[in-house]
C-alpha cells in the first residue's frame, strides 16, 4: 500500500530502537522506499547496518559524511520525504524538534521537511509526565506534528506506566493512513454497520447468521484510510477494529436500530453492510430452557427494520446504502428493497456464487441504483470496499 512513498524514519537514543528494525521491515514490506537516519546515540543501541540490511539503503548517522554525493544531503532528503516518522523519540530529540534546533543530521533534515512529521515518544515514565516533556509534546503539537501516545507496561528501567514505544505494528497504521490512499474522502462523516445480531433465547442460547463482519470492517478500514471520519457499529465478530475509526459495539438487532438512530442524523453516509435477524424470539426466559421430550417450537416477533427507518428518515443530502444478500432472483428482490426502503444503491450478492459468500475474503457484488446497475468481477473484500465508496462519491456529487 506504500508503492511509490518514501519514508524517512528517524531513530533516536533510546532501548525501544530495536523495535525501530520492526518497524523498518514492515514499512518495506509495503513497498515504501524507507531512508533511514540515526542519532549518534542510537547506534549504541542497533547498528547502522541493520538498517541497511533492511533498506538497501545507506544508513545516514553523520552530517558531514563525504561518502555522499555533491547534493546537500539533508535537503536533498527533505525533498524526497513523503512522511517524517521518529520512532523512538527521546525527550532531547522532542525537545530539539519543538524548538527548531538542528545540531544534527536528523534535526537538520527534519527541520527542512515539509510533509506530514509523526513522533513516538518513549522514554521514562517521569520523563514523560514531566511539564517540560508534556509542554515540548504540546508545542509540535502546535506546530502540526502528530504526536504517537506512548503505550503503557513495564519499562526497560523496570519502572510500571507510560512511555514505552508503541508495537510496529501500531506504528505502521498511523503512516498508512496518511500514505496509503487519496484523501478523496476527507471532511466526510460515514456511518458503517457492520457483522451479525445475537437474539438470545435464554442465558445459554441465541439466533444469529453466518455473517463475519469482514465487509463491514473492510469498508470502514477504507473509508479511513482516504480521510474520512468512520462511526463503525458492529455486531459480535473476532475481528480487531480497525484503527482511527470510532466502534459502537452492540449485541441484538435492537441494539444495532438504537445505536444506528443515534448516531446516522450527524452523518453524511451510510452504508448499512450487517447482517441484522429478521426476527427475535418473542419471550425470553430467565432461566435455561430445559430439554423435554419432543419437539420445541419458538414464537418469533419481527425486529425493527433499521433500513425501512434509515430510508423514512433519511437526512437532506445523505447518501443511504444498504445491503442485500440473496440465493435467488437477486436483481428482481433488491431493486424492490430499493424502490420500498428509499435507499439510494443496493450492494447485492448471491450467496450461491463462488466467492461471494459468508467468512471468505472476497465479493462478488452488483451496484444498483434507480438509474443503473454496475456488475463488479470478483474482488478482495478490501477492493469491493473501495469501488462501493468510489460509486457513492461520484452518486452523491461529492
């Protein structure tokens, strides 16, 4: 996802650089071209090489190193960078950033970047919490910097509480969402449903479907990461929320009408991918049902039809989406969901194709709206997602 992107990732003084190699790796994995440069002091920690072994690269340490070329080196590099990350940043090298010193090849080049600049702290808990520390942190603040909030636990000094060096991994996600796709979608507030409803019979048991989550989060991580702002609510999955996006869990199909009520009047879209249960058992018993002889029948109630609602409901200049998952006469059910529900475009699927069921990580989906349909080939679930939010931005005029 960071084909074509240069990172400049600037490695400081401190026991966290080891998790820098991690972090350096991840980023070639995604195809970013990484430059790296050190403190003096970090390469008492990791050594220059590894990086290199790593990048392919030269590894920068000393401002004045003529193995260079005749290009000034720290503009050169400035110029190059799509994104600025120290990690880890040590309370001097914060402190230098805050201020505008530039005493070495990091601080000069940095200071010359004028991309997105991201710092990760880490360093002693009473470093950290210091007001000179916090006040530093505040001023690149100010200044534009996104400051990475330290993780808590056990430090390397055995002290317990925050300043440790969030995982690569956490670290990775914050430069996807600033490189990975387009903007296009920034200043928008999308309200994503996502995975299944549990209607619990008793305290044992419950109704629910096949359905993982995997669209829904798909569509939310997507319309993160070109800039929007993500409301996710989501039924039971095993599925980890995606970053940067705001997740309302819920349980029942009740729940899922309550927090989408909620939350759908302040949003600009919404695209209703879950898969709410028609019906809820009418009674719910406090005890367990015990097993007896013969059969068992359950007295079923409908649910609150959250789309019926969105679509009555709907706010002037929103775009509403729903879902329909069929096994039969797919185009024929879902454009009179669209027509009946006044939703604005249908993603219909066919259970029965390959590829387009439940807890698979592709689609196979047909975009219909009241002027058109769009069939779309097999897809990853992440692709899907996109061309879904590419047919709503260009439906919407927006």
């Amino acid at each position: 996802m960071l084909q074509g992107k240069t990172v400049l990732l600037g490695v400081t003084g401190g026991i966290a650089a080891y998790k820098a190699a991690a972090l350096c790796s991840a980023l070639v994995k995604q195809h970013a071209a990484v430059e790296v440069i050190m403190t003096e002091h970090a390469t008492e920690f990791i050594a220059p090489l590894t990086f290199e072994q790593l990048t392919g690269r030269r590894t920068i340490v000393n401002t004045f190193d003529r193995n260079f070329t005749h290009q000034v080196e720290h503009i050169s590099l400035a110029h190059r960078a799509d994104l600025v990350l120290i990690a880890p940043a040590t309370a001097n090298v914060c402190a230098k950033a805050a201020h505008g010193l530039a005493d070495d090849m990091l601080t000069t080049t940095v200071l010359a970047c004028k991309c997105p600049k991201l710092i990760a702290p880490a360093m002693n808990t009473n470093m950290y919490d210091n007001p000179v520390t916090q006040d530093n942190l505040a001023l690149l603040r100010r200044y534009g910097w996104e400051v990475i909030e330290p993780a808590a636990g056990r430090l390397a000094c055995g002290d317990v509480g925050k300043g440790k060096m969030p995982e690569p991994e956490d670290l990775l996600q914050h430069v996807l969402r600033h490189l990975a796709l387009p903007h296009d979608l920034s200043g928008k507030r999308i309200l994503v449903t996502a995975g299944p409803t549990q209607e619990s019979l008793d305290p044992v048991r419950y109704l629910t479907n096949h359905s993982t989550g995997k669209m829904g989060y798909a569509i939310a991580r997507m319309a993160m990461l070109r800039g929007a702002e993500v409301t996710l609510i989501s039924g039971p999955t095993s599925i980890a929320p995606p970053p940067f996006v705001t997740v309302v869990p819920v349980v029942s199909a009740q729940d899922m009408f309550e927090a989408v009520a909620a939350h759908s009047p302040a949003c600009d879209w919404v695209i209703k991918a879950a898969a709410v249960a028609d019906y809820t058992p009418a009674d719910y018993s406090d005890d367990k049902v015990k097993k007896k002889d013969g059969d068992l029948s359950i007295p079923l109630k409908r649910t609150q039809d959250i789309l019926q609602y969105l679509g009555d409901h709907k706010q002037p200049g929103q775009f509403l989406c729903g879902f329909s998952m069929e096994t039969r006469d797919m185009l024929e059910n879902s454009r009179a969901k669209l027509e009946k529900k006044h939703v604005d475009m249908i993603c219909a699927n066919n259970l029965k194709v390959a590829g387009a069921g439940f807890a698979v990580d592709t689609n196979v989906l047909t975009l219909i709206t009241a002027d058109g349909v769009e069939e779309l080939p097999l897809l990853s679930k992440e692709e899907a997602a996109c061309r879904i939010l590419d047919a709503i931005r260009i439906r919407s005029g927006n």
